[in-house]
C-alpha cells in the first residue's frame, strides 16, 4: 500500500489521514495547557498507532496509561500491559516485526533493563518510538529526574532526541515517525526528556488539529522483509552467520552494524527538514556560549538572562538531535567561543565529554555545572559557573538557604 | 500468502536458485492435507541444516515443518541455540532477536498481525530450547500464557544448553553431571507441562519425536487450538546425543527409550474443555467430508 494513497480519506475514529507536511507546518495550531503527559497522549491521539505497550515506571506511568485512554476510545490498534521492561521491548519488535508502527515509553531503570533490545531494535531496523522519560537509575533507589541513561542508549544505534520543551515532544513524537520510517533510515528513536521537568508540568502547547492524523506506517517500504508470510518466502541464508568463525562471516557482522549505522547518518537530510536543524543557536558569536540539551537549555537560558542584566553577553547551542550527534553544526556555531558551558542533569558529563571529542580546542569547554539525583539546577549556579570563567567576582551561593 | 503468490516470472525462473524453483513447483504451501508422509514427496520447507549428524532435533524441525496447517500464513518465532542455526534455511519468516524472549516477541507478532490482517488467518509458533523456554524465557513464556496469547509455543527439550555445550538446565534431570552441575543437578527436571496446563494453555502435550504421525496430529491440534482459543504448549523430547554420550544412530533409541510408560517422556496429552468441542467439531466435519467423498465415489 502506497502511503499516500490514503491521504484525504478518514480512519475509524474519523480523523483524516493527512499529509504530514501539511499537518504539521500548516495546519492551524490550537493552543492547550497541559503536562508533558497529556501531550504525549494527544500527540499519540494522531499519530495512526498499531500497536502500543505498556509498563509502569515512574515517571512515564501516566503517560502509558493515558494511551491506554486512547486505545479504550479506539484510536489505537492493540494495547496491553507487558510484564517487564525487557518483556515490553520485545513485544514491541515482535509487533514491528509484523508490519506495525509501534510506541512505548519508559524510564530510568526501565530503560536499562531493557537495555538489551534496543541494539537488536536497530539492527533488526525496527522503527519503535519510545519516549524515555530520564530518571535516576543509581542505588539508592532513585525516582528523581537524571539524564545518565542516554549515555547508554547514545551507543545503542537508535536515534536518539532530547527534547527541551514539551512543544518539542509534541512535534517530534510525529516528526519522529516520520523521520525513522524513511526506507534509507528505517531505525527505531529513543525520544528523550528529563522527566518530571517535562512530563509533570503543564505548558501551552500549541496542537495540530484533532481530526487531522499521520498517514499510516507502510510496512513495504522497509529495507528489510516484513515477516507477515505476505511476500515469497525462501530460506533467508544460506549459512547461519552466528556460528560460523570466518572472515566471511565477521565481514558480513561488521558491514551490518556500519550500515545501521550509515543509516542514523542518512536521517540527518530528513532531521533537519522536520526539525529545522539538528541545533538551535542564538548569539552564537558571543565570547561565552552554553550548549546543552533538554532542559539544561531551559535554565541556560534564565542564566543568560540573568547575565544580560549584568551586561555579561552569553550565547546559547541548544542540541536536539544526540544521535546522529552535530557534529560539524557544533564546529561552526563554537567557533568564535573562548567559554563553552555545558550545564548537564548527571553525575558523569556525557555531553561534555561528547562536545569535547568533537570541536577543535576542547580546552575551550567547562564540563558543568552538574547536578544528579533528582537535583534541580538554579540559573544561578550556570551564572555562577560563567563568572568563574572570566574571571568576575561574585557573592558565594553557599548558604542562601 | 499461498503457492499462487509465489510463481517465478518465466523471463526469471532459470536464473532463480534450484530450492526457491522447488519450493513453486513442489511446496505444499496452500495443501490442505499436507502432512510428515509429504516428505520425501514433496519439497520440504527446509531446505537444509547445520545440526549435528543423526540429531532428532532435525527430524522434529522436519516433521513440525511439514505439519505446519497453514505455512503459508504461519510466521515462526525463534531464540538463540540450535534451533537458530536452522530458521536460517526456513522457507516460512521467522524472527530471531534475543535469547528467552521469543513469547513475547510473539505476543507483539501476533497482536500485530491481528491488527493488520483482521480477517485473515495468521498462525504464530514459537520454537525453542528448554534453556530458552524454562529458564532465562520462564517469566515471558509464562505471562504470554496468562495472558491468553493466541500462538502455539514448542519447547525442544534436549535437557541441557546444547548449543554452547552441555550445561545443566531447568528441564535437565535430576542427579545428571554436566557442565555447571559438577556434582549432579541438585533438583527435579521443572513440570513445565503442568504449570503450563495450570497458566491457561488449553492444550499441552509431553512426548517425543520418535513418531512421525504423533508429532503431525500434536502440532496440527496445537496450531488450530491457539487459532481459536488460546496458548497451546508442546514439550518434545529431542535428545542432544553429543552431550550424553551417544552416537549419531542412536537418537531414535534413545527416544523410545524415554517415552515407555514409567519413563519421563510417556505420551501425556492435556485438552481443556473449550479446546475438546473444537477437536471434536473438526473431526466431525471431517468424517462428514469423508463419508459425502465416499458416497460420491460409490
């Protein structure tokens, strides 16, 4: 089936399959107060789901529940509770494996118990969403809002997105679709937000309209066979590659992860239309920049405004895309930098470390502030942190109570 | 799908590999009463396999493969170990993606195919080991169970990790020295059959590969029951010869062995009532068929 061939026509609930071109850039926008979650299921609401899984992890429990809303309202093919993480990520590639356009969300602990589908995902060229809803997955046991968990899904070979706000979640949800079912992508996208920041509190956000939803997914157009017994089968190798210890067969492995590979490169075209690049930047040419994704880029910039009022100019490179990572985006817009801050929502500084590896002059990056563990991060101490930088005095934020 | 959708365009056929030119002209996609005597007949939907030589796992893969009801909308659903290195050269789709998940890629397969194909039969079987189903799997092959899961799940149980050589399993008898039981497994071989009888299946069966016809009526029985009803599970003895000492012509031996009347592998067929009055409407409308040919002939 042609993809278009629907367009203009109407599904069951009587929203019509609609360019998504026009649905997202020209259709009028309604503009509504809700949370991240209600975002999430009102994006979900248009976006011509199959099939989606569900767990409870906090915090994207309300979130898959409210899907579920969606599916009782029959806007959604099937749904159904999964018994674990791992489970549920299984189930989600048995159902893309049989021609479905698949969403789940999960979260922290979640995220890394089901660590191990997602290179399978990407291998099996599966294009799953899932909203991954960052917390804490350190002992203690933690619910608090963290970012570590994209490092791990970062080497997974998922496009990975970070969302800042939850307009971005809205668009990107069904960008997103967009973008991983291309033939030349065909990946699965770990759409990432700080939980809690996004998903627990309310935001105008600016929706399409109700009756307007996403042409469906076209299983046919996958650069790998549906398994649906509905094209000639054959045997699909002549050897198994898992057993045999040859050039030939390390050939074929190694070839095969390069092209999942060369295929999160060939998403870059199609991110960059959808999302308007893979980075925003304002005064780039600024002496001090912060770059920074999710909600990092929130407080970096009540930090510049803060700043401002001093008369302390500061630019700002808000990353959207982490896979594919913009690389040669981030070499021209920190080119005049003498200071790249790089505020981050965990213990380790994956994002300065991957900044670092990427422009010329890596001195040139402050890998912080950090905060963790559910910790918010005052605009104050990203101030505090550029002021240290150059050099200008300031009161000590200690004991501000 | 059936054989009509799979006819090689003539300008192409000489260049087309001799088992796919096979499989057009001498499959039994599509036939109704295909069956194990098809083989040897008939192009068999395995085309070949690396298991080791005499394995009673290739005579099983052979004969489910040819009792298969409906192959040509039937996807296959695999893990990791011996059996992996047969899907491969399997002319019906079939998943591999991780080791132990296979009911729940199954589970999302066949909700899927619902989704898609509404008014068309899809049958979706699981195969895989006794490491894959009862020990890392159990939680998935469980949960898909309770959860009523329309598909046929077949656990080849060779009592041990075959494919990475010969260590204890759930499903391995009690006292036997292997691999990581290097003083005899402590406890019993895990009553799979009965927890799956106790989970919801509707029709479970325990018994080995030494009968061709046995294994044609279990798999047909089991794949028509998770059509209509619900989870089905079928536990196969096949005997990893390697592992415990036998050789390459003994593995039928070692099957009629272990299915006598004492032994662990005695036939033992569990059918729930839903499930009976199924079987017993199909067998009707086939003596009905039967006796309206046989009334037509005289």
């Amino acid at each position: 089936m042609d993809p278009t061939s629907v367009i203009g026509t109407k599904n069951k609930k009587g929203q019509v399959f609609t360019d998504p071109r026009i649905m997202m850039r020209e259709a009028p926008r309604t503009p509504s107060f809700y949370t991240g979650s209600e975002v999430i299921k009102e994006a979900i609401r248009r976006a011509s789901i199959d099939v989606m899984i569900a767990y409870p992890i906090t915090p994207q429990s309300e979130a898959a529940a409210l899907i579920g809303e969606l599916f009782a309202e029959g806007y959604i093919g099937d749904y159904f509770r999964g018994e674990s993480e791992f489970a549920v990520m299984s189930q989600c590639a048995g159902a893309a494996f049989g021609g479905a356009r698949v969403f789940t969300t999960t979260a922290g602990p979640g995220t890394m118990r089901a660590m191990e589908n997602f290179p399978m995902w990407a291998g099996a060229r599966l294009p799953i969403q899932c909203i991954v809803t960052c917390r804490g997955i350190n002992s203690p046991l933690s619910i608090q809002p963290d970012t570590i968990e994209i490092s791990y899904l970062m080497q997974t070979g998922m496009l990975v997105w970070h969302a800042e706000t939850a307009q971005d979640f809205y668009d990107w949800i069904l960008m997103g679709y967009m973008v991983s079912e291309e033939p030349e992508v065909h990946l699965p996208l770990a759409l990432c937000c700080d939980g809690f920041f996004v998903t627990h509190t309310k935001d105008v956000v600016d929706l399409t309209p109700t009756d307007m939803c996403l042409p469906p997914y076209d299983p046919y157009r996958s650069p790998v066979p549906c398994m649906d017994m509905e094209c000639p089968p054959v045997r699909m190798m002549r050897d198994p590659f898992i057993m045999k210890s040859n050039y030939i067969s390390y050939a074929t492995h190694a070839s095969w992860q390069q092209e999942v590979w060369a295929a999160a490169e060939r998403s870059r075209k199609h991110t960059i239309a959808w999302l308007n690049g893979l980075i925003e930047t304002e005064d780039v040419d600024a002496d001090v920049l912060i770059v920074t994704s999710g909600t990092a880029v929130s407080q970096g910039r009540e930090a510049i405004r803060l700043l401002a009022d001093e008369g302390i100019r500061v630019g700002l490179v808000k990353i959207k895309t982490l896979r594919p990572w913009p690389e040669e985006e981030l070499k021209e817009a920190t080119k005049h930098a003498t200071h790249i801050i790089v505020p981050e929502f965990n213990v380790i500084g994956w994002m300065a470390k991957e900044i670092k590896a990427t422009i010329p002059r890596s001195e040139r990056v402050i890998a912080g502030p950090r905060v963790c563990g559910g910790m918010t991060m005052p605009p104050e101490i990203i101030v505090e942190e550029i002021k240290r930088a150059l050099g200008v005095r300031s009161g000590t934020l200690a004991g501000r109570g | 799908m059936s054989k009509e959708r799979i006819k090689i365009s003539p300008d192409l056929y000489d260049i087309m590999p001799s088992d796919y030119q096979d499989l057009v002209s001498s499959a039994t996609y599509g036939k109704e009463d295909r069956g194990w005597k098809d083989i040897g007949t008939s192009k068999e939907l395995i085309e070949q396999h690396s298991l080791c030589a005499g394995c009673p796992e290739s005579m099983a893969f052979r004969y489910i493969l040819a009792s298969l009801p409906n192959p040509e909308d039937t996807v296959m659903v695999g893990s990791t170990g011996c059996t992996s290195l047969v899907f491969p050269m399997v002319a019906v789709h079939n998943i591999h993606s991780l080791f132990g998940n296979q009911n729940a890629i199954a589970s999302g397969l066949k909700r899927a195919l619902s989704v898609r194909f509404p008014d068309r039969v899809k049958d979706v079987v699981v195969l895989a080991g006794d490491g894959a189903t009862v020990d890392i799997g159990l939680d998935m092959t469980l949960q898909a169970w309770f959860r009523q899961e329309k598909f046929t799940t077949i656990c080849f149980d060779n009592e041990l990790y075959a494919n990475t050589g010969g260590q204890e399993s759930g499903l391995m008898q009690k006292g036997f020295v292997a691999k990581m039981a290097p003083v005899g497994k402590l406890f019993d071989k895990v009553r799979l059959p009965e927890i799956a009888r106790e989970s919801g299946c509707h029709y479970v069966v325990n018994c080995t590969v030494s009968k061709p016809s046995l294994v044609e009526k279990v798999v047909r029985n089991a794949v028509l029951i998770a059509r209509e009803i619900g989870p089905t599970y079928l536990q196969l003895y096949t005997p990893c010869i390697l592992e415990i000492g036998k050789n390459s012509m003994e593995g039928l031996q070692e099957m009629r062995d272990s299915e006598k009347p004492t032994e662990r592998f005695a036939f033992k067929e569990y059918i729930s009532e839903p499930a009976k009055q199924l079987l017993a409407e199909r067998d009707a409308k086939a003596k009905e068929k039967k006796a309206a040919a046989k009334q037509l002939v005289s």
